[in-house]
C-alpha cells in the first residue's frame, strides 16, 4: 500500500484483479465509512472508560441530560430516541438503575405512567462526561481542516437524509 492509500484501497484493488467486470466503487465509500465509524468508535469509547461507563449508557444519559430539566422522558420516548427494542431499553434501564444513575418516577401529568430520570448522581456523571466527550471529538476532528470539515459535514447530511428516506418509503 502507498501513502496515498488506505485498507479500502487494497481491498478495491484485489477486487479490481479478481473481478475486472465488477466496479467496486460503491465499498470504497461504504467502507470507508464503516472503518472511519470503527476507529472512531474506539477513540469515543476510551473517552467513555475513563468515566466507567460504555457508549450505550452515555447515549441514555445523555438523552435524559439533552431532554432538560427535571431530565426525565418516558421509556417509550427514551428507546425510540436510542433507536433500540423496547426489550434492550428494559435491560439497558435496570443496568444504569442498580448503579444509581436513573430512577422511576411517577409522571405528574398521568399518575399511571412511570418516567425515566436521571439521579443527581447521573447528572454529574453525564455533565462531565459530556464536556470530555465534545473536547475528545474536538482533538480528533482538528486533525482536518475547518473545510473540510464543513464539506464532509454537508455531504453527511445529505447522505443521512437519503438513507432517513429510503429507509422510511421501506417501512411504508
């Protein structure tokens, strides 16, 4: 491999002698991606560690935080948010309740149903968190230039928002 390329170059390129009719263009993309989502992974996850916690349980703390105060939501808002089961949610809920970072509470507006809510614990646990989060995404980003950046952003949303639509006309 030359400077100039990366692991998904090496891969297109076997593809390329192996198979000349194909044109693997698309898994440059797609991996591409895919590796930059596994390298970043690990680099948010070590951010993640070093509060005890896992990427799973900054996302449900960070949606109660991002949710303002009393920092509550109803399970049911709290897994569609998290984009999981209502089974893993559960899981996930009685996990972050035994180490003390959310309780149940009864919702004042129906007294039938329970909310989701951050103890006081959880609260300093995901406001630090947060602030080393954004500063680790920060360094990590710097490495590019400002527009780049702002490119990459743009064509990430676009992109998004056709994988959001494709995936909404698939459901209907």
């Amino acid at each position: 491999m030359s400077k100039k390329e990366d692991a998904v170059d090496h891969i297109m390129n076997q593809w390329r002698r192996e198979r000349p009719d194909l044109d693997p263009s698309p898994m440059g993309l797609i991996g591409r991606l895919a590796r930059c989502e596994m390298l970043l992974r690990r680099k948010l996850d070590q951010t993640f560690e070093h509060f005890g916690m896992t990427s799973w349980e900054f996302d449900v703390l960070a949606t109660l935080r991002r949710a303002g105060h009393p920092y509550s939501l109803a399970p049911t808002a709290l897994y569609s948010s998290l984009m999981v089961t209502s089974g893993t949610m559960t899981h996930r809920l009685q996990r972050l309740e035994k180490v003390g970072l959310v309780e149940r509470v009864k919702s004042s507006e129906d007294l039938r149903s329970m909310l989701v809510q951050l103890t006081e614990t959880g609260l300093n646990l995901i406001n630090q968190a947060v602030e080393a989060h954004i500063a680790n995404e920060q360094a990590i980003l710097d490495r590019l230039p400002v527009e780049s950046r702002k490119q990459l952003d743009k064509h990430l949303v676009t992109l998004l928002l056709v994988l959001e639509t494709s995936m909404d006309e698939s459901t209907t």
